[in-house]
C-alpha cells in the first residue's frame, strides 16, 4: 500500500522551476530518505504536500486521494515537521504541543495525554511548562517534532529536523525517527546529511535542480555505481603529494584530501592502483595505509551528479 | 470549535506580550493621570463659564425666522447669550478675537457656523447643539423650498418638547480634563488594535507557525475567524479595563448611556482589527506594521487624543486631517451623546464603522483566499 504517491508533480517561481515533474511513491512503514543538496527543490515539494503551496502541476495522492479533492483527509494523516522552526515563544512546551494537536480535533483528557506523550517522547517531559525561548536548539527542534506527532499522523514529514543542532540532540532525534517508525509511522525524512539517510532510511531518492535522478533502496543506489572504486589512502605526516598530479592519471574521477588521508574515486575497470602509489611516492610521500572503501551514497550522489552533496 | 480555540490561543499570546499590556493598558491609563491632572485648569475655566456667547446673524424670514426665534428662547433660558449682528462687524473676527464662542450665520437656507477653537470643550458643546439644531433646520428649509405650503409646519417643533427639549444642556455637566481624556485616550486604544491585527497574519509567518496552521485540517476561514475574534476580544477587554479604571479610580464621567458608549467602542475595535488586517495583507511586507503604527499615531494625534482640537475650520489643513480620525469621529460622538443627550452622531458613527469595517473584512478575505499559505 502507498501512503504517499507523487505524479507530475512541479512547481514553478515565475520561470524558475523549483520541482521539476518529479513521480515518486512511498509505502506503508517505510523510512523514506529525501537526499539532496540545498536548493534541489525538497522544501519546495513537502511544502506542496502540505498544502502550504499550489503545485503548478502534477497530483499528490495521500493514502489513495487526492490531497486537494480530499484535503481533510490528506491534512488529518500527516504531521509535518517544517524546516524552519513552528512554535510560539511564548506559549510552552506544553501549550505549544496542545494547541497543534487541537487543531486535529484532540480534546480533554486524550488530548492532553497524547501533549503528554508526545513531550515524553522527545524527551521534554520535564520541560512541559517551560518556554522555548529558554531551549537550547535541539530542544527546540525536539519540540518542532512533538508538535507534529500528537495527533498520530499515518504519515510524518520531517524537513532536515537536524539542522544546526549538537550530535546528542541528533542522535536522540535520530533514534526518534526510528521509533516512530516502529511503532507504525511512515517517515519521510529530508536531509542533505548522506550518514543520516545512510543510517536510518530503507529507500532514498536523490533529488538534483528538481527532479529525481535515483531512487530505490540503498543497495539499488550502490548497485549503479558498480564502476567505482573508492580509495582511501592515509599519508605518513609532512608527505608532500600533488593533488593534481594524481587528478591526471586515467581512470581517476576525483580526489580529495581531507586530514592527511585522500579520498579517490577510480574507475574500478582500470587497474591504476600502481600509478596512484608510484606518483605519490615519485612526490617523496609515504603510504601509512591503504584501503578501499565500500560504495555510499555520497559516492552514488557524487558519480550522478559531478557534484559533492557538500559543495554547494 | 477550531475558531474559539485560535481565538483564545490569540488571546493567550496577546495577554502574555509585555508590549499589549503596556501600549493597551499601561500607556492610557498613566498619560490619562498625566494629561488629566496637568490640563485640570484649561479645563476648569470652560467648565464654570457660565455662558456661551453666540453672535447670531439671523437673514431668515417668515417661517424659519420664527423657528429659530423660538430656538433662541430656548437656549437662552439654558445658559446660551445671543447677541445680534451688527452691520460692519466681522464674525469670525470676532471669534477669533475670543469675544464670542461661536457665530451662527441663519438664512432661509440654513445655518452656517463658525466655531472658535480655543475654548474646545465650550466650542463642541455649542457646535453640537446649534449643528444638531442646524441639520434639522436645513432640513427644514428644504421641505419649504421644495413645498412652500409645508414650510410653517416644518419649522415648528415637533410636539413632543420639540427639538430644543431633547437637546437641552446642562451646563452642570461639562467636561472636566479627567472626563475628557478618559474619552478620548479609551477611543485611541480602541483604535490602536489596528497594530496587533496588522501582526496577526505576519507574526505566524515570521514564526513559522503559518506551516502548521495551514497543515492542519482546519479551513483558512476558520483561522480568519479565530483571529479576527482574539483580537476583538483582547481590545475590547483593554477598552473595559480602562473604562471602569478610569470610573472607579480617576473618576471619569462616562454619562448614562454605559451600553451605547460601549458598542460605539466596540465599533471602533471592529473597524481597527479589520483596518489592521485590511492594511497587513495589502501591503504584505513588515514594513506594513510601521505603516500602521505611524497612521494610527497620527489619527490619535488629529483626533484629539492628546490634547482637544475642538472645532477646527473644515476646509484647513488641520480641519481635513481631523475628520479623517476614526478618533475624532468617535470622541465627538460620545461626548455629544455624554454631555448633551444627543444620540444621532454616536448612531451615525457605529454604522459608519460598522460599514467601513465589513468592507475592509472582505476585502481581507477576499485576499487571504487568494494568498498561497496563510
Ligand atoms: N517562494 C519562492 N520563490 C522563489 N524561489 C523559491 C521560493 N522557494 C524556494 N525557491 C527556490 O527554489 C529552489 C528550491 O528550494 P528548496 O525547495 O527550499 O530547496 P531545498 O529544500 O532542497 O534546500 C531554490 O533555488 C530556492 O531558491
Ligand atoms: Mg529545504
């Protein structure tokens, strides 16, 4: 069963086209990862699906209707976790969680169980009657999540919910999202994070200016990129070695240094390990270590699109 | 059910923001302390005059010279001196000079008036009573002009006491600075919630809570509604405060007609919300809330806020900017009705905003339908 179906789904700014015809489905129970560098249009297409922008084109079908035919139905099945914090200053914890989840028809008692729940699930339980302003950022972020799961939507969509925020926090958000799942939720999860997506998604798409270029379960994505090697090369201290150089030699696609280590994404049909070690080593470097490196998804961003999902 | 709860959350966040609680409540009751106490003596000596000295230039004949004849005996016996014109002088002059409050220039056409606007409170009970007496006698002078058999009778006064009985005024009861700044700083708060409502709609998007309100299942009308109300209500809640502050402590005079003074309020809180959304979809950016405030200064200022403009030339610079002031409208109004028992203005008022402010509500909807998100 699909919770969520997209076809032809575009939206334009003027003439700038922000989503470009993009089809996708996502089925019950799934962790949906959303992959894609700033700007590839991600915002832009959740925020259609929350109904917070006209699509110029293209249908959204939420657990079989159309999201606008049936908006009551499309908008009581979704929690939406925007990019941007969504909570009052001056409303707390607890307040805020309510309010949002009264919109969705809770009342009374369940009502203030679910707040109560929902906090306790984000770990704000003792934080209930206090305001955000005195959060810290992951707290904050916590809250923008409790906000949106009280009325236990079917399907939830999180717009990069780890943005700025410390690795603690990430990593409890992370768990979350986890949870959630396994209790029954389907989860979209937007990132440009690849470890995230890495970690907690059993299907990725790949969103680039707009469109989708790949998707398909993690393995699916690393199975396209079959040609690649990736090398990892760790450098004895004070080695000196031409990043250039070795960018020359054929059948390299792209190297990069990052703390002594280089990174080097190869052909796999070209057997260019010796020249790779015989041009550092003409340099006057002196190979610590060597290893090649499983394919991941920046590996698979990267070979798609020419780009890494970081340089932006 | 969605509505009353958006409405109570607005109210919630009003109440809990320091700067409601200080412009709304706060602010007027301490500059109605400052005001009231510091003018106390220009208001004092306005108020024991005992006379009202009006300069009558009377062209009227037949019909409508006996009309206003009997007027004038009226208002004599209630504390008004007429004196005539006399060939050469200068009416408004002479006012100008002080040594007349008001002059009345009668024709068989109608009344025109020229008021002095120095001793403001004197001039507006005067202007109120000889404009109420003038619209009935233009009226008057049309059905003769229109019926000549009719004229005799539409001069009379009507049996029941006649016009001149319903407006009498008792010169016991003029306003005192506390009455009349309590009147007029309650209408300038009424018409400050022009700012909160022009914040309605920006405060969700600057918070980002515009994204969940439009997520959840609930109609762009209903989040409309639910504002709108919070808003009226936490206006209308300062304007109550105030009101019964200024009675109970300061003492205001707020007549005997509580109810109607209040729905006069309750109409310049209706018009100011629907102003302050009206003005914030129109001019979309945040700029629209320093817009706002400037206007709503000014018409606190023009409308006699902070010190009485009393009757002001219609046709001067300060006489336009004045009878553009909901301020001023409603000030005029509630005094007229406090002080000298006449209704018609503050009926006229109420509809006026009532009206304006049904336009500038649709008009907000209409736009806010358009808008994509909130
Ligand atoms: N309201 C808007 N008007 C014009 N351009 C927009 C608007 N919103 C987003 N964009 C543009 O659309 C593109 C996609 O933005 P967005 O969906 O926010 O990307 P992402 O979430 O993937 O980082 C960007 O180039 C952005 O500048
Ligand atoms: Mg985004």
């Amino acid at each position: 069963m699909n919770v969520l179906e997209i076809q032809g789904l575009t939206k334009k700014f003027g003439n700038f086209v922000a989503v470009d015809n993009m089809t996708l489905n996502v089925k019950e129970g799934e962790i949906f990862g959303f992959l894609g560098s700033n700007g590839a249009g991600k915002s832009t297409t959740i925020n259609m699906i929350s109904s917070l922008l006209q699509p110029s084109a293209g249908e959204i079908r939420i657990l079989g209707k159309d999201s606008r035919k049936h908006s009551r139905h499309a908008k009581t099945n979704l929690g939406i976790v925007p990019q941007d914090l969504a909570i009052y200053d001056d409303m707390t914890a607890y307040e805020n969680v309510a309010f949002f989840a009264g919109l969705y028809g809770l009342r009374g008692k369940l009502l203030k169980e679910r707040t109560e729940e929902a906090l306790e699930f984000v770990g704000l339980g003792d934080r209930a009657k206090s305001r955000p302003s005195t959060f810290s950022g992951g707290m904050k972020r916590r809250l923008n999540i409790a906000c949106a799961i009280a009325h236990k939507p079917s399907l939830i969509i999180m717009d990069e919910p780890t943005v700025g925020i410390d690795p603690q926090s990430r990593n409890y958000i992370l768990e979350s999202v986890k949870k959630l799942n396994e209790s029954g939720c389907t989860v979209i999860y937007t990132s440009h994070y690849m470890e995230e997506v890495e970690e907690i998604c059993s299907r990725v798409a790949i969103v680039d200016h707009g469109k989708i270029i790949a998707d398909g379960t993690k393995e699916q994505l690393k199975a396209i990129i079959t040609d690649v090697k990736d090398l990892s090369i760790e450098l004895k201290p004070g080695s000196a070695y031409s990043l250039q150089s070795i960018g020359k030699i054929p059948g390299v696609r792209a190297v990069n240094e990052k703390e002594g280590r280089l990174s080097i994404q190869s052909d796999a049909a070209v057997d260019n390990l010796n020249r790779i070690l015989k041009s550092l080593m003409d340099g006057g470097a002196e190979v610590k270590a060597l290893q090649e490196e499983e394919p991941n998804l920046e590996t698979v961003f990267l070979t798609l699109t020419g780009r890494s999902l970081r340089d932006q | 059910m969605n509505v009353i709860q958006i409405a109570f959350k607005e109210m919630l966040l009003s109440f809990r923001n320091r700067r409601t609680l200080f412009f709304m409540l706060a602010f007027p009751l301490v500059l109605m302390l400052v005001l009231g106490t510091a003018l106390a003596n220009a208001f004092s000596t306005t108020a024991a005059m005992d006379t009202v000295r009006v300069l009558v230039q009377d062209q009227s004949s037949g019909a409508a010279q006996q009309g206003f004849a009997g007027f004038r005996a009226e208002m004599e016996k209630s504390g008004f001196a007429f004196t005539d014109f006399k060939p050469g002088m200068d009416g408004a002059a002479e006012v100008e000079k002080n040594n007349y409050d008001d002059y009345a220039v009668v024709t068989n056409s109608g009344i025109k008036l020229y008021g002095s606007d120095r001793n403001a409170v004197a001039s507006n009970m005067t202007q109120g009573m000889l404009s109420a007496y003038a619209d009935r006698y233009n009226a008057a002078a049309a059905i003769g002009a229109a019926d000549p058999a009719k004229a005799a009778t539409a001069f009379q006064p009507a049996p029941s006491g006649g016009y001149v009985k319903e407006l009498s005024l008792d010169l016991d009861r003029m306003p005192g600075s506390m009455d009349y700044y309590a009147v007029a700083l309650t209408v300038m708060i009424a018409l400050w919630g022009a700012m909160s409502a022009a914040n309605l709609v920006n405060s969700e998007i600057r918070q980002g809570t515009a994204a969940r309100l439009v997520a959840a299942p609930v109609r762009k009308g209903e989040i409309f509604a639910g504002k709108v109300l919070g808003n009226l209500a936490v206006n209308m809640l300062c304007v109550l405060v105030v009101i019964t502050f200024s009675k109970v402590v300061y003492h205001a005079y707020w007549g005997d007609n509580l109810p109607l003074v209040l729905l006069v309020l309750l109409s310049v809180v209706v018009l100011s919300t629907s102003l302050g959304l009206a003005l914030s979809y129109l001019l979309k950016s945040s700029a629209s809330g320093g817009l706002i405030s400037l206007a709503v200064q000014l018409a606190s200022f023009f409308g006699g806020a902070y010190f009485p403009l009393g009757v002001v030339e219609k046709n001067s610079l300060l006489g336009i900017a004045a009878s553009l002031s909901p301020i001023r409208w409603a000030n005029m109004a509630l005094n007229n009705m406090i002080y000298l028992g006449d209704s018609t203005q503050v009926i006229q008022t109420i509809g006026l905003n009532a009206g304006l402010a049904a336009l500038l509500l649709a008009a907000s909807a209409y736009m806010m339908s358009k808008r994509e998100g909130l």
